[in-house]
C-alpha cells in the first residue's frame, strides 16, 4: 500500500467542499459536505457554525447513506387504477400530470368548500410556508406534528413565561452550578446540548436526571432519580410546597417580574372571582395581552398600582380593598394550592423518597440563593430602574416529551415554569434563557379563526391556520361551540391546541366527524406507521370503504422522500429531494436556530442535484399556489408571481412592504438590514458567503430579563419581533386559563361551551396547577394494566428516517422492550424471552431486554426501529420487520370508551387543555409468549412492494461505498 | 518517540455514536478504506467499523450505572498483533506509534485478531483481509490540511469532546495531563501491551445542604406576616 503520508486525500479524483445545513435530525447544525467526482466524500462539522461549532452526530455523519438509499422515491406515481390502497401497486406519471391532476381536484375544492382539503405535515421545518399555502387555500384544516410532539411543552412554558424548551429557549448551562433534566429524551437540540452538558460537567457542575429510565444524557448524571411515569406534576408541586414553606424562593424577582404579588379577586360568589382586580382608572396599552393596571397590596399604603415606586408589596394575606372585594395576593393562592402537596404526598405518587424530594428542593433553594451570579451589564427595565448589572440563580432545567406526553402534561409544564420561576431563573444568567423571537406575550398575539365565516369558497381564510387563544372568543367553533377544524382544535374539547391535532385526523375524517373531507395531503408524516397511534386500525381506516365502495377518505396524497408505510396507502406520490438537494430556509417566522445571545437563521443550498425526478416540496407547493390562483403566489393578472422557492423566499414579504420575509439577514437593497428591511435579490449569496447561517448579535445589555428589559423590547417591536413592548410578567397564576373556566360555570358573558363540556372545562381550566391521574388511567384497570410504557428515541435515528440508512440501521435494527428483571421474574420471563404485551387495545409480540436501568413499573423500547415489512426498502425478513416491533399499535388516538356508547364520540387520548397526544399514558401487562409460538414480532403485514422508481441496483450480499466510485462501472 | 493516541472520557460519553458513523464515513472513502456493508438493507446487517460504542450497565436498581463504552484499535506500544503476523502485514509506525495494516500483504489469516486481547480488530469478510483503527493515518499526516483539522474524525465530530487525541509520550500534552490528573488508566494491563490509548473515569459532584443553611435572616418568609389577629378568642383572653 502507498503511505498515506505521501497523498493527501485531496487529490484523489476531483474535490469540492460545500457548506449547507444538516436535516438529519431538526438540531439544524451547519455542515460542509465534501465531494469527490461530483460523490459526497466526508460531511463534517462546520467549525465557524453558531449552533454546532464544527461536532457532527452519529446522522449527520451518515448523511452519505441517506444519498444512496434504495428507499428514495424517484418519480410520481398513481395508484393502479385496480388496486387496493395499501397494495402499494403503482404506476409512473409524469409532474405535468401529477400537477394537472392536483390542480384540477383541489381548484374543485376551493371553489366549493376550502374544508375538504386537509394538509398536515410532520417534521418538515417548513410549516411558514405549508401555513402559509393552507391560508391562502381557505382551509382550516392544516397543521403540523407538534400536536402529537411536545405541544404541552411549548404551551405550557409559553402561557407561563413566553417562552420554551427547545428552539424558544433552554438552559444556561455555562453559568448554571446545578442542572435538572427531567423526563428528555435523547434527540432534542441534541448537538447544542451534548456540547454544553460536556463543559458543564467538566466545569464541576451538578447534574441531576429525574427519568423513569436512565439512558443516553442520564448515564452521565451525578445522581438519578427514577420516577413513576405522568407523575412529574406532583415532583413539582410538592418541591414548590418545600421551597414555599423553608422560604427558599427569590421575593424580589417574584415581585417585580411575574404576577405574584398581583392581587386576585377572592370571592367565589362574584362573577368576576378568579380574575385579577384591575383598576379603570388606569390608562392602558390598547389591545394589549396583559395590561398592567392590576393592584399590590403594599405593606403601608394598602392597595397601590403595580410597579408604584417605592412600594413593597405583600406575597401573602388576605385583603379587602376600599370598593369591599376581598383580594389575595396570586403567590397566596399558589401558597394554599401547593399545602396539600407535600413531599410526602408526593411520594406516594411518583415513588421518590419524601426525604430525596426535600434534598431536591434544598439543594436548588440553596443553590439559587446563595451562588447568585452577577454580571457587570447596565440595563433599563420596563419601569424605567436602571441596574447597574444583571444578576441571576444558577439552578438550570431542561424538559421535553418525557413531561408532554401525557394528558396531564400542560398542567405538569404549568408547575416546572413555575418552580423555575419561583427559583428567579427566568432570562436571567445561569437559568433558562431565551432564543428569539421570544419572549412573547402570554399568549403571543396570533389567533386562529374564530367563526365557520372564515372559511369561504375561492378566499384566503380569515385568521391564522393556528394561533394562541387568550379568551373563549378566540376559539375556533360555530354557534353551537362546536369544532370547525377536522381534528377538533381550537373547540371547546382542546381549547388551547396551539400546535393542531395532527393524530385524530385520520380517525375524525374517517368517521366523518365533524364532517367527512375529500383530500388528505400528508407531507412527510408517516401516519400509516409510526407517526399514528392505533396504528393498526389507522391503517384499515386509510383503506376503508364506505357503503358505496368508495374510500370513506377519497384522495390521500403523500409527500415523501422515501418509500414510508404511508406511501402504500397514497392515491398520488409525490417524490421529494433529500437535504442535501434543495434550497431551504430555518425562518424566524417558523422554528429558527436562535441562539441565547441574539436571533439565528440558517438556509440549506443545494449540494447535489435531486435525483431522479425528485422536486423539492417547496417548489411544488408554489407551483400549485401559482396553478390555483392562490393570492400570495400569483400576480395581479392571474400569472404565477414565483419562479421558484429560492426567488420566492427572496422577494416575498408577509404582506405588501412589511419588510418582513422568510430570511431575516441581509434584508434592504443593500442587505445591510437585519430582521426588517426591503428584499435584497442577493439574499441567497450572502447566506452562502457566510456558511449558510445568519446571526446577529444583541448588545450585552439586550441579552437577558427580555421579558422586562425595556432596551431590548423596544429593539424587538422595532425590528418587528413583537407588536408589544410592553413587559412580559410571568404568569405563576394563569388569568387566560381562567376566563375559560368563567365560562363554563356561567360566570362570563360571550361563548359558553356546550352543556357536555362544562364540567371538563371547569376542571382542567384551572389557573393554578394541579396533580391529576392520567385521563386513560382513570378509566381502565390498573390491577390488569400495572406497567406503564414508554418509547423514547436513540440517539442515532431520528423519527423513522433511518432504518434505511445502511450505517445506522446496524447501530439498531430491531428494539427490545426493556423490563426491569424484578418485573419480568414476577412474569417468569427471562433476558430475551419472547413476550406479549398487552393494552386494552390489543397486544404485540416482542423480545424482552433485562435492564436494571429503568424503574419497576415502566417498560420502554426504541420507537421507531420496527418496521413493517418491505417498507423503506427494506427486504421483507428484515429485523426491523420481523425482531422488531411498534409499541404504538397498542396506545389509542381515543381514550377507552369501556363499552359505553354515550352518541357522542370518544375524546381524544390528549390533553384536555391543548390536545397533545397522550403517547406515554399507555398501560400495559406482559406475559411470556408460548414456546411453540413463532419467533417474530407481531402484528404483521402483508410485505410491501417496492414502487417504481426506488434503486434500480441489484441487491447484493455487500455494498462497500467509496466516494466517486460506488455505482460507476 | 512520538505515540499518538486517544484518551476517552468516560465522564461526558453520552453513547451517542458519533465517532462510530464518522470513522466509517471517512475512513470507507479513504486510505483504509472500503468499510464493507453486508446485508445493507437485509436481515442481520453487519458491516465493518473501526470504532463501536458498547452500552452496558452496572449495579442494580436504582444504584445503576449505565455506561457509554467507545472502542477501538489502542495502539499498543508492545502491540501482541505485529509479532504474530507471518506476512509483516501488521506494523507499528516508527515514526507515530500508529499499528497499522498494509492489505497488500495481509492474507486474511486472523492471527492478530486472535492475538488481541481487545477484539478491535475487523475482518473484511469480503476483501478477506484485516482492518482496524488507523487514527485517520491519512488525516493526521497530510500537511495540506489545516492543522486543527489534522485529527482523527472521530475526534473532529464527538459531541462531547470525550476524545482527546495527542502525544502520549509528550509529558505536557493535553492527553498526558488528562491522564496524570484525571485517573486515566489503561485497559487490561495484566496483558504487558502497554495500550497507547487511555480512559478516564466517572467523576460525581455532591451537594451537601446543612440545616444552618436553612436558617437565614433574611429568609423572605420574615417579610410576610404568618398569622392575622382577627378577633377570635384566644388563651389569654381567658386565663389567669
């Protein structure tokens, strides 16, 4: 062999090295793709990148595999006109077809009703303009995944202190002393995180896992604390209970920054109970989300305007002002709501030592305290006090769908934001900290529609496809209080449902509640698998038909870059490109990358050319809008007004002059302009000039208390951030969750919900947090069903993505369900016994997996590695088909009706406040499978066939890739 | 003499298996190159990789460790594979300490394998031939690359920064600092290959909260009166 001293790799064949944005998972992290003859050679890191600093996971390192998968759909296809849905038997049309075919079908839809077109898309990072073309459709019925994500997360953060986990915020893990992660899963922000719990431990800090399992981050955790399933809530409470009684909270931050020292009317006989008092006289910020003309009770003077210099206000007490309205402080009220949550309390529920729990408070009361961080940074709060430095309580958290999975997990988000803010952690230096564009108000402005008129034929639809309801007026339902949207979003059933409900649309347009739908137009959302609950009955009811022998959903159309299980069920396929072949945006007006010191955007520029007959989705899109007469994509005389998405993301702005686009660098003539500015037809060269990623940094001074800093919110509103600059106090007691709950007793004018819902309203719309069983849990038996289930996903998949990726289906081609041996001796099974697992929807087979790192009463496996068989190109026998399995044909998209049939069709398996799906509320049995039984996993389906167009290669025992030579004969 | 090597850090590996797709991403297309796939999209996929991260867990519950446990080829300074090699296939660099393969020589005989006490090494079970770790041989050694990119990739994409990469035999090298300071200790050692590579334990920060530190004046409970004198009847309105 030659010494590789002596060549460098560089100049073999001939190299090229292009910078874009990774997507194999939603981290974003900028990359440059090396290429060698035109094959990518080496995907790295790219060091100068904001969000990754040059790491690159176990994905983005396999992005090559990604290019060459067999799975890649290649061409549109049409269903066999005498094929069943579900056979996967098509045949090759061209994109005038495919395009001529949507065009006339769905120009028929808008022209008659805009609601018999339904578009959802799964993890697509592109939702500005999938939202964008379902307005101007005329449709409600458009969502993306978040329903059936973390939408607990986002709302429960967001109605509590304008902000969230993830892409809207995180833990400053630079500064923190002590950090707390509590039910994370592994593939969240995951690069970012890896880096900073790396630095962080090495700095010496403490870090405490609250997980029923310890995997991944947890297994690098100074302590781990195991803990029951759906049962956080009542860790939080019962910690909140600790430090309010040893007085281990921040007063200060509590009084000037959220609404604790707010006084609450306190009469249960009054209408206006519940409701914060709020003095008339008081001029106000018109149309303002939380005007601040509510009362203190100062210790001398009695009953002030909030924020009266020199006023000390009281936390606690009892009050009469001088009209006669008794008023309690909200911290009161939080007070009297957590007496009953004691640790020992807590305890019983969660299966944490009252003694641990106590620890827990003490050590973050204490850390909070007495590490107090100071920054030598002036700023100017919103009440004109100058501080001569920021100043902040080293105690960070991080949460994620561990928490939001459940149907009492808005409530469960409820308690964290308001431990941490009990903490005084909130934008503050070793705490959680913001990314733009949040903060935002409590709600952010944007509200759905409000009434069936805002779905009109051959019209754009009046409002947002979603929004943040902040009164009943902004629920989107007819005069009877009942849903307008086919997934029930926004009713009175899931008031707060921000994120959509992605995972009833299959059933709701089946059964034809509220009303039957004609075209269901899924983009990159595997609902046929493992993006689907009940996914067995998902799947019949995609191939169902009515009494007439029509399918009782008449068009599925199906987006996707890879043969999925959806793709067999589709009528129309539509073959999208890889990462790696396409232009895109990570837009501030969707999820961009921001960064805590200041707004982040980043774009993606094509590397390779799309293979086969592959367009980006993006383009499709625009050329439909442009085909339908949408407004926004075509010109005053009717002719498509984009060529394509790179020049419509350059030259649209969100309404004539706005200044607003999708890309928020380098705007102006000039591109001299950040957030707001004219478009700049060079937009996209300077993106490529500057590694594909846009970031601009704030002052130090706009850096942190944003929610409160008048410098920065001022900045914000006049780079068109936000349309307030008024301050964001945090909201420990929920005054918007309490007009809902008005309503439904009676007590308000305006929209009641339906007599059926009153109760459920009054009881989960209540303003303070509050433990409660899982809903499914309360209906089924706990003494047949005693194990909770659980999946989370390894580090590296992402979703189901990857099994066709021929690397990382060898780190994991099948999954086991992992049992504590306590639990599954009790079963007399044994480490890798075949198993059965049972909910009371049905049971899968499985092999079991001894872990002695997951609590008792849980049993989990990798979601996403089973596969049905023949799907992603994958052979029929392989394991992911027949080892593996999918837990989610056991977890309901309804809770159980237990034989009762009330007329009225079931609730979805969710939140009752935001319709997040109730993944991890599944309770299951297991029992050992009979020796003679066949050893593979059940259910299984007929092999599905590969489409036209997927690799035409001979399947051969060995594929050995060299860049610039694989697949060259 | 110069040995390269790699400390990993046991303390920051969250299993993510970022050095494992890296390593193979680079080194398929280069020197060592091609790393096989059989059955890519089959049942019972196996393949050849440089570098595997085995996951395992210790103790019992709730006193569990779970365990992130990178391997790879380490580089042995007595390295029992190059003796056992009847072509001179296997080698050790004088000039790095690298053990490397030459293919050209190598006649798939497995001696090595079975020679190493750590099971790094990686048939080809198409090429019929050894492979294993080269530390990117064909990185660390070409000067056109800038030198902060002269590393192994697994080095270059680690998340965690876990794997520190140097000259062990540099007394003020980062690597040999790690391991002074930090406990880092070597693998079987029993065996006298004296491995180049290192790891570095588990390390856990405590909190010690005393009672005193629950008692402070300026506890905020004090600004807040507990109890409200409403008129009711009370002790000293009836005793004597």
């Amino acid at each position: 062999m030659k010494d590789p001293a002596a060549h460098p790799d560089r100049d073999i064949g001939h190299t090229e090295v292009k910078e874009t944005t990774c997507y194999m998972c939603a981290c974003r992290c900028g990359i440059r793709v090396h290429l060698r003859d035109g094959q990518v050679r080496y995907i790295e890191g790219n060091p100068n990148h904001p969000l990754n600093h040059g790491v690159i996971c176990a994905k983005g390192s396999s992005g090559i595999m990604k290019q060459i998968s067999p799975a890649r759909l290649t061409k549109p296809l049409r269903r066999k006109a005498n094929a069943r849905r579900g056979e996967s038997q098509f045949e090759e049309i061209s994109w005038d077809e495919a395009m001529d075919l949507l065009t006339e079908r769905l120009g028929r839809l808008r022209a008659e009703d805009p609601r018999q077109f339904a578009l959802f898309t799964g993890r697509d990072q592109m939702q500005a303009l999938t939202g964008m073309f379902a307005k101007q459709f005329g449709t409600p019925n458009y969502a993306a995944h978040g329903g059936f994500c973390s939408v607990n997360m986002a709302a429960g953060m967001i109605y509590s202190i304008g902000g969230s986990f993830w892409e809207f915020g995180g833990p400053d893990l630079e500064r923190a002393k002590l950090f707390v992660m509590i039910g994370t899963a592994e593939d969240h922000h995951s690069n970012p995180l890896k880096v900073q719990i790396s630095k962080f431990k090495r700095r010496g800090g403490r870090f405490v896992s609250i997980n029923p399992v310890r995997t991944g981050y947890s297994a690098i955790a100074d302590e781990w604390v195991p803990i029951r399933p759906g049962t956080d809530g009542a860790l939080f409470l019962a910690l909140i209970h600790e430090l309010l009684k040893v007085g281990l909270f921040d007063r200060d931050f509590l009084i000037q920054y959220t609404n604790a020292a707010e006084l609450v009317i306190d009469d249960p006989d009054r209408d206006d109970h519940g409701m914060f008092y709020r003095d008339p006289e008081t001029p106000i910020t018109e149309g303002c989300t939380d005007p601040q003309n509510k009362l203190w009770w100062d210790r001398e003077r009695g009953a002030v305007l909030t924020h009266t210099k020199g006023a000390d206000p009281r936390l606690m007490g009892s009050f009469t002002l001088a009209d006669g309205t008794p008023v309690k402080p909200s911290f009161q009220l939080l007070k009297d709501r957590v007496e009953r949550y004691t640790p020992e309390w807590a305890e019983g529920i969660t299966g944490i030592p009252a003694a641990t729990i106590r620890r827990l408070a003490y050590e973050m009361g204490v850390t909070a305290r007495d590490q107090k961080i100071e920054l030598p940074i002036t700023w100017t709060d919103c009440w004109d006090n100058e501080h001569d430095s920021v100043t902040g309580n080293p105690v960070a958290f991080h949460a994620m769908r561990g928490l939001a999975a459940h149907s009492n997990g808005f409530h469960t988000i409820r308690a964290l934001s308001i431990l941490m803010t009990v903490l005084g952690t909130i934008d503050r230096p070793g705490g959680f900290r913001h990314r733009a564009p949040f903060p935002r108000p409590i709600p952010p402005c944007p509200k759905p529609p409000n009434s069936p008129e805002a779905v009109q034929p051959n019209t754009p639809l009046d409002g947002l496809p979603l929004g943040w309801p902040a009164t009943p007026e902004d629920l989107f339902v007819d005069a009877d209080g009942e849903p307008v949207r086919i997934d029930k979003a926004f009713s009175w059933e899931y008031p707060l449902s921000v994120h959509g409900m992605m995972h009833n649309v299959i059933t709701n347009a089946w059964r034809g509640d509220p009303y039957p739908i004609d075209t269901l137009f899924l983009f990159m959302a595997n609902m046929a698998w493992n993006s689907s609950m009940n996914t067995t009955e998902a799947r019949r009811m995609l191939a169902d038909l009515d009494e007439h022998g029509n399918y009782r959903i008449p068009f599925l159309v199906v987006c996707d870059t890879f043969a999925s299980e959806t793709v067999a069920f589709a009528d129309l396929v539509l073959p999208d490109t890889t990462y790696l072949e396409r232009h895109d945006v990570l837009s501030m007006l969707d999820r961009p990358i921001s960064e805590f010191d200041g707004p982040v955007d980043a774009v993606r520029l094509p590397v390779l050319p799309p293979k086969g007959e592959c367009r980006p989705f993006q383009d499709v899109l625009i050329e439909l809008g442009g085909r339908l007469g949408l407004p926004a994509f075509t010109t005053a005389d009717g002719r498509p007004k984009y060529r394509n998405y790179p020049d419509f993301v350059v030259n649209y702005e969100t309404s004539p002059g706005s200044g607003i686009g999708f890309l928020a660098g380098w705007r102006g003539e000039f591109g001299d302009k950040v957030l707001k500015g004219e478009p700049n037809p060079r937009q996209w060269e300077q993106y490529a000039a500057n590694g594909c990623v846009f970031h601009h940094e704030l002052p130090r001074s706009y850096q942190y208390m944003r929610n409160w800093n008048k410098g920065y919110l001022h900045w914000a509103r006049a780079h068109a951030l936000t349309r307030w600059a008024e301050p964001i106090t945090l909201h420990l007691y929920s005054e918007v969750l309490n007009r809902f709950r008005a309503a439904a007793l009676g007590k308000r004018p305006g929209r009641r919900p339906p007599e059926r819902l009153r109760e459920r309203i009054a009881t989960y719309f209540d303003p303070l947090p509050f433990y409660y069983e899982p809903l499914e849990t309360q209906l089924i038996d706990k003494i047949r069903y005693p194990l909770n289930a659980l999946t989370q996903r390894p580090m590296a998949m992402y979703h189901s993505w990857d099994s066709q990726n021929a690397w990382l289906r060898q780190i994991h081609s099948h999954n086991y369900l992992f049992v504590n041996p306590q639990t599954a001796l009790a079963q007399d099974i044994a480490d890798g016994d075949w198993i059965w697992v049972e909910s009371h929807l049905g049971q899968v087979r499985c092999m079991c997996r001894y872990s002695e790192a997951v609590e008792p009463g849980t049993v989990w496996t990798w979601n996403a590695i089973g596969k049905a068989a023949g799907a992603w190109a994958l052979s029929a026998d392989a394991d992911e088909a027949k080892k593996g399995f999918l837990l989610n044909h056991l977890i309901g998209e309804e809770l159980p009706t237990n034989g009762t049939h009330s007329g009225v069709p079931p609730f979805s398996n969710s939140d009752p406040i935001t319709g997040q799906a109730a993944w991890y509320d599944v309770r299951v049995r297991i029992s050992r499978a009979e020796v003679q039984e066949p050893r593979i996993s059940e259910p299984q389906f007929p092999p599905m066939r590969p489409v036209p167009g997927q690799a035409s290669r001979p399947r051969t025992r060995w594929q050995a890739y060299v860049a610039g030579l694989f697949d060259r004969h | 003499m110069t040995q390269l090597a790699l400390v990993i850090d046991l303390n920051v590996c969250v299993g993510c298996h970022a050095c494992v797709t890296s390593c193979k991403q680079w080194n398929t297309s280069g020197w060592a190159g091609p790393m096989v796939d059989e059955n890519p999209y089959g049942a019972d996929p196996t393949g050849t990789f440089f570098n595997r991260v085995q996951t395992f867990e210790v103790g019992h519950y709730p006193a569990t460790e779970t365990v992130h446990f990178p391997k790879s080829c380490l580089h042995c300074e007595d390295p029992p594979c190059v003796p056992v090699c009847p072509t001179g296939a296997s080698y050790k660099r004088e000039d790095n300490g690298v053990v490397l393969v030459d293919y050209d020589k190598c006649i798939g005989c497995k001696y090595c394998s079975w020679a190493c006490p750590y099971g790094v090494r990686e048939l080809d079970a198409q090429q019929k031939v050894m492979k294993k770790c080269t530390l990117c041989i064909d990185r660390i050694t070409d000067q056109t690359l800038p030198e902060s990119e002269r590393k192994p990739a697994c080095v270059l994409a680690c998340p965690t920064n876990a794997r520190l990469y140097g000259d062990v035999h540099d007394p003020d090298s980062e690597v040999s600092i790690a391991i002074r300071e930090r406990g880092g200790y070597a693998l079987m050692p029993e065996w006298g290959t004296r491995p180049a590579n290192h790891y570095l334990p588990r390390r856990k920060t405590y909190m010690h909260v005393s009672p005193e530190e629950l008692q402070r004046a300026d506890n905020p409970l004090t600004k807040e009166d507990l109890t409200v004198y409403t008129g009711e009847e009370t002790l000293d309105d009836v005793t004597w």
